[in-house]
C-alpha cells in the first residue's frame, strides 16, 4: 500500500509539470482530470482507524465526480465554444515555467519538513505534493494570457488545497468540505469565460437570437 501512495503523490507532481509545459488546452483539461481522479485516491488511502468511513468515502466519490468528471467536462465544452485550442503566447515562456516550477517543488519538500503541522501518521509526501500544487496553480494563473488556461491554474490551485485539507480532515473535516466551493466558483467562472465569448462575438446573449443565425 505504501508503494501505491508513493506513485499517487508522484504522479500529482508529474501532471504539475505537464500543464505547465502543455500548451495544447485541451491536453491540459485531460491533466487536471486525472490529477483530480488521483486526488480522489488520498482520502481513501490515507485514512485512519479514527476516520468515519462514510465521511471518507462520500469525500472520495464527491471529489471524483467534481475534479475529475465535472469541471473537466465543463472546461473542454468552454473550450469548444470559445473555439479556443492552444495558448499561444503565455506571460512566462514554457520552459522558464518548468523551471520555475522545478525551483517550486525543491522548496517545498525542503521546508515542508520545518513546518509546525499536525504531520503526525500522515505520508511525507502529503505536504510538499500540496505545496507543489499549490505553487503550480499559483504560476498558471499569473503566467498564462487564455483566461481558460488561467481557469486550469485555478483548479490546480485548488487541488493543492485538497491535499492540504486531507492532512487535516480528522481534526478539521468541515475544511476539506469548504475547496467544494472553490469548485462551484470555478464551474461559475468558466460558465462566465463561454457568456463573455458569446457576448463580444454576437454583442447579445440572447439565445433566441443566437438560433436566429444562418450561414
């Protein structure tokens, strides 16, 4: 078991550094889903004999259908409609992101350990994997131009949150049910990001006009 949570907290990491080098939206989409997939994991692998089953388990399945089914969704179909395919020209070049992002996560598991927390039968990795993540959304959002891709670095924000928050759930459970809504703005924002695309091209969000057009 030991082994299979080592690869769950690689494996975040790895897709970190993947939705930093991809330029291609709708391959970091698919990223961000299965980092949400894996993230669904830690509840269930990490609880205690003192965990509530069925708070685990609602946590793990409520996780699964947001990060990795839901919100994936609604990206790709904001995507479509935005027509909307690749960021081009990002503030921070792609290579200097992964290298920002490289510097990000020796950091984090180089303090990780200095830090006063509750760590105690939790995996080594649960912190420094949540301050990578955090440090890769962090990057997305203030280094990419497509307010679609700035989106994805928001929710990989949030997941850094999320493994945080697993670290906590036996002392504080109402906190990892708080990123929920940190899911729901998004799925808002990402609503906001098509309504924004349709109004600048049809200078009306009236879908009864919008039917109204032919070829």
């Amino acid at each position: 078991m030991a082994r299979w949570t080592d690869m769950v907290f690689v494996l975040v990491v790895v897709l970190d550094f993947f939705v930093l080098a991809s330029s291609r939206l709708q391959a970091a989409i698919r990223a961000v889903a299965a980092q949400g997939a894996l993230l669904a994991l830690l509840p269930l692998i990490l609880a205690t004999g003192q965990s509530d089953v069925t708070h685990v388990a609602l946590l793990a399945v409520g996780a699964l259908l947001v990060k990795g089914v839901a919100i994936p969704w609604m990206m790709a179909w904001a995507t479509r409609e935005a027509a909307i395919r690749r960021e081009v020209e990002p503030i921070v070049g792609f290579v200097p992101s992964l290298v920002l992002g490289a510097a990000g996560v020796a950091l984090a598991f180089a303090f990780a350990s200095e830090l006063p927390l509750p760590t105690g039968g939790k995996h080594m990795l649960l912190v420094p994997t949540s301050l990578s993540t955090v440090w890769t959304g962090l990057l997305l959002v203030v280094s990419r131009r497509k307010a679609v891709a700035q989106v994805l670095g928001f929710l990989v924000l949030e997941n850094g949150v999320f493994v945080f928050g697993v670290l906590l759930g036996d002392f504080m459970p109402v906190m990892v049910e708080a990123g929920v809504l940190l899911d729901l703005f998004a799925a808002v924002f990402v609503m906001g990001i098509v309504m924004f695309h349709i109004n600048r091209e049809f200078s009306s969000l009236d879908t009864g006009k919008l039917s109204a057009l032919k070829d």
